[in-house]
C-alpha cells in the first residue's frame, strides 16, 4: 500500500516538476529549455546580465562537481574575466591552469606580459616589444594580435590598437576579446570627443 | 572424413547469429559505428590543435553534440525506466525498484543539490565511477549473449576470462584522474606520491593498453582451442570498442564517445527485446515498426523532460544552474544503472530468457547486456 503511494507521489512529483521546467524555461527565456551543453550558456546569461560575481560563483560549484572539465572552466573564468577587466580573476585562473600543468609555453608568454601590464601601469615598453616579438613568431594566433592591441589600447595608441583587434578578428570572426579590445578602442574615442 | 563433412563453415560461426541483420548487429550493437566516428573525431581534433579550427570556441567545435546526445544519450537513459514499466509483471516481480525507487531518487538528488560541494561532489564521483563499470558490464552482457546465441557455449573459466577482459576498461579508468576511482575513494597524499604517480603512469600508458586489446585475442584463441568453435566476432568487436573509447581519448572524450555510442548500442539492443516482446503477445495487432516508433518516441520524450526541463525545476526553487544541471544528470545516470541492473536478468520464466532464446543455437547463458 505504501509503496503505490510513493509509486504515484514520485511519478506526480517528477512530472510536476518536468512541467514546472519547461514552464519556467519558456517564460524566462521565450523558449523550449535548450538543446546546450550543460551550463555554460546559464553562465554566459549571467554574465551578459551584469551578474559577473554570480556568475563566477557557479564557476566554483562547477569546479567542484565538474571535475573532468575543470581546465575548460578556469579558461572560461580567464576569458570571462578578461572580457569584464577582471585582471585579478584572469591571473587567478591562469595560476590554476599552470598548476594543472595545462597551459604551453605561448600561454605562459602572454600571461607574463598581462602580469607584466598590470603589475606596472603606465610602463608599456618592455610589454609591447615582448608581445611585438610574439606576433612575428605567431603572426595567425588571435590571442597574440589581440594581446598586442591592449598593451597599445593601455597606451592610448588607439589607431594601432584597433588594428590588431581587426586581425585577430580577421583570423576568427567570433574571437570575444578581440571585440572586447574593439569596443574598448571606441569607448576611448567617444572620450577623446 | 564424416567428422570433417560435419563441421559447420567457419565463415558463419565467426558471423555470428544477428538478432536483425549482421550489418545492424555489427555496426550499431557490436559498436562498428563509433570505430568510425572516433576515427572522423579523432583526426579534426589532433590536427586542430595546429590550426585555425584551434581557435574555435567549445560550443563552436562541439555544436552538433548536444542534438545527438539528445537522440543518444537522454532517450537511452530513459529507455531503461520504459523497459521497465512496460515488460511484463515488473510491478510484481520489482515492486520497491518499480515503486519506490522514483521517490527515493528525486529525494537523494534535491539533498545532493542542497549541498552540492558536500553531497553533490560524491554523487558526481560516484556516478562517473560507475559510468565505466556500467560500460564494462553491457559489453560483457552482449558478449556472452552473442556467444550463446550463436551456440558457443562458454565454459566456467572462458567466461571469467572474459568478464575480467571485459573489465579492464573500466580499471583503467580507475586509477585514472582526478575525483574518479582510486583518486575520489584513496586519499589524495597517496595519490600524490611520486611512486604512485610513476605506477599509474605506467599502468596507463603501457599495462592496460596491452591487456584491453591483447586479452580479446588470447580469449578468442583460447575459445576456440577449448569449446572448438570460435567466439563470434561480434563478441569480440563489443569489447575491444568499449577499450579503445576509454584508451583512445582523454577523459572528457571518452566519457563523451562512449556514452553517445552505448546509448545507440543499448537502444538497438532495448528496441529488439521490447518489440519481440510485443510481438509474441497473443493480443498484439501492431507491426514492428509501430512498436518501435511508441518506445523510441516515448523515450525521447522522457529524456528531454528528465534531462532539460527538470534541471529547470531546480533552478525555480532557486538553486544554481551548474548544480541542477550537473546533479540532475548524475542521479538519472545513477539510476538507470540500478535499474539495468534487475530489468536484463535472464530468468527462466522471464520474458528476456525467451527472446535471447528464440532462434538461436542451443546453448547456456547466464547474464545481460545491461
């Protein structure tokens, strides 16, 4: 007797709930719940809404409970991050990379020169010949081009800056730093007006 | 000279016996198929890492896996709770799995997500550890069911042998990474020492490869010196695919590939039972294809309320989305392993022992592909 009731609270309580789910996924999004892998595009939401401290916050639960794909979590927490100017977080998470033993020698370059910018404002020199020789070593890698164009976009050298974020977008059209860099060289612009 | 016109050609002893046609059996249940998609995902993914396709965002290279893990993955997950609600006499037979399970589940899972660094991190590590043992124990299944149907019986020691082959995938991943196996179940100063790292490295890299793919070869030799008939090759082909998933590709690939592909591998085997199932019902007036259409599609409807809507639910109430998600596919993971466990035993009065009977060889059996 008491197992056919459970039998029926449970079967009640799991389409309740599936139906909640689709409800309240149609109402929030205007949609069906998405055919995405798991909860990025959740976080990606968040992030997009302003909520960059919650968003990062999930980012520790899936550490957490995500563990085979934790070197793609700490990559998005640095992207993230980077595209918020999050400088610290950035570095936090290329730290963890490094620990993890997943990041190869031109990652290390890069990050020692977003050490390097943030550890000494206003003394870009030593930056931009690092991330200049860089470039001609790997004149096709976004990351580089697009490394260049804060160290210049820092400088205020916003035409030279603007160019490289165009080459990096050039190379991969949905490469999100390059249009963070972009959106910063206009955001300057309309400050220089 | 009559006992060489007796013996049967070898050609269809190693063929097998198929339960739809040899093409169907070898590609999608004998796992045929994922050799050749891990071939086409393999090659982009070692040549992008030079490229431009490098540069490519995860949801970029990866967009056309979650329609299939949909189609796969969710609809093979809930075909094991149709099975069971739809074979015969479940109800009586498994009354607390049939009735009580549900409820306990959903109560583990809303406790795992309450503490999802606590609870929720065990539950993780459990469902991942076992997802390779669950692997491990369908290819035995098949093995021996393909064995038996095509009237190769295999003897006591033949058949541990091939259930320890049929295991090393499964301790391969265990002493494997971090958070599964012997890393989530030692602690992390054992794991951490240099002499175990050196171990593990070598068992990895050297040890395991050699016996997941050798042990197939020794078994086949030694069933067919020992019962003098050979093993189908299909029971072989089942093995060593559940091998090279876990060899071939890191962890989150591997978990990927051979979900996606045990999900068509059980499909195809689920779907078989089911309508023969039907089918022998004196009252039944559906074809095959009516059949196959009422349980793949109610399958597939159950995967996505199970694995994209209720997550949502969660979230309503309040909780994270990395944790309703994450948890919610654990727990139905964890379940359908349970379940697998009672709904593909071959009892003698089950409906199971008179489909894995029906047109076959005459012979023994004693386990099950789930």
């Amino acid at each position: 007797m008491w197992l056919r009731a459970t039998f029926w609270l449970g079967v009640t309580v799991s389409l309740a709930g599936m139906a909640a789910g689709l409800l309240y996924s149609i109402q929030r999004d205007r949609s069906l719940p998405r055919l995405r892998l798991a909860y990025y595009p959740g976080i990606e939401q968040l992030v997009d809404a302003g909520e960059y401290r919650q968003a990062l916050d999930q980012f520790d639960v899936a550490i957490d409970l995500d563990f085979l794909r934790r070197v793609q979590i700490y990559q998005e927490i640095a992207r993230i991050a980077l595209q918020n100017d999050e400088l610290d977080d950035h570095l936090r998470a290329w730290d963890n990379l490094i620990k993890l033993r997943a990041i190869d020698a031109l990652t290390q370059v890069n990050l020692s020169s977003f050490g390097f910018r943030r550890g000494k404002p206003g003394d870009y020199r030593q930056t931009e010949e690092l991330s200049r020789e860089l470039r001609r070593q790997l004149p096709h890698q976004p990351g580089v081009n697009c490394n260049l164009g804060f160290v210049l976009l820092a400088q205020d050298r916003l035409d030279e800056a603007e160019q490289f974020f165009i080459q990096a977008l050039q190379v991969n059209p949905y490469f999100g730093p390059a249009r963070q860099g972009l959106a910063g060289v206009q955001k300057a612009r309309a400050l220089h007006e | 000279m009559n006992d060489r016109q007796d013996k049967p050609a070898v050609g269809p002893l190693l063929l097998g016996k198929s339960f739809v046609h040899p093409l169907f059996d070898y590609l999608l249940i004998g796992g045929g198929l994922s050799l050749l998609v891990a071939a086409l995902v393999y090659w982009p993914a070692a040549t992008a890492s030079s490229g431009d396709a490098g540069n490519l965002t995860f949801d970029e290279r990866f967009a056309w896996i979650p329609v299939l893990i949909l189609l796969s993955n969710s609809a093979h997950f809930a075909s094991s709770t149709v099975r069971l609600y739809s074979k015969p006499e479940t109800f009586h037979t498994m009354p607390f799995l049939t009735m009580g399970f549900p409820l306990v589940c959903l109560l583990v899972t809303s406790l795992c997500i309450f503490y999802p660094g606590n609870l929720g991190a065990q539950l993780n590590s459990l469902y991942l550890t076992w997802s390779p043992y669950h692997y491990a124990a369908q290819a035995y299944g098949l093995a021996v069911m393909y064995s038996y149907r095509s009237g190769c019986v295999l003897s006591l020691a033949n058949k541990r042998l091939l259930r320890w082959t049929s295991l090393l995938p499964f301790f391969f991943m265990c002493v494997g990474g971090e958070g599964v196996g012997l890393y989530w179940l030692l602690p992390d100063s054992w794991m951490a020492n240099p002499r175990v790292d050196l171990l593990v490295m070598y068992l990895k890299k050297w040890v395991f490869p050699a016996l997941i793919f050798g042990l197939p070869t020794i078994l086949f030799a030694k069933v067919w010196v020992n019962e003098r008939r050979p093993l189908p090759l299909i029971s072989l082909l089942v093995l060593i695919t559940n091998g090279l998933w876990f060899v071939t590709f890191n962890y989150l690939q591997a978990f990927t590939l051979a979900t996606i592909f045990h999900g068509v591998q059980y499909l195809a085997i689920v779907l078989i039972f089911h309508v023969r199932d039907r089918k022998q019902r004196p009252e039944n007036r559906h074809g095959t294809f009516y059949h196959v259409a009422w349980f793949y599609g109610l399958s597939l409807m159950l995967g996505y309320g199970l694995f994209h809507c209720l997550p949502w639910a969660y979230r309503l109430a309040g909780f994270g989305v990395v944790e309703s998600m994450l948890l919610v596919a654990a727990a139905i993971n964890l379940h359908h392993f349970i379940v697998d466990g009672y709904i593909w035993r071959l009892g003698k009065q089950d409906s199971n022992r008179t489909i894995v009977d029906s047109d076959q060889t005459p012979g023994s059996a004693t386990s099950h592909p789930g």
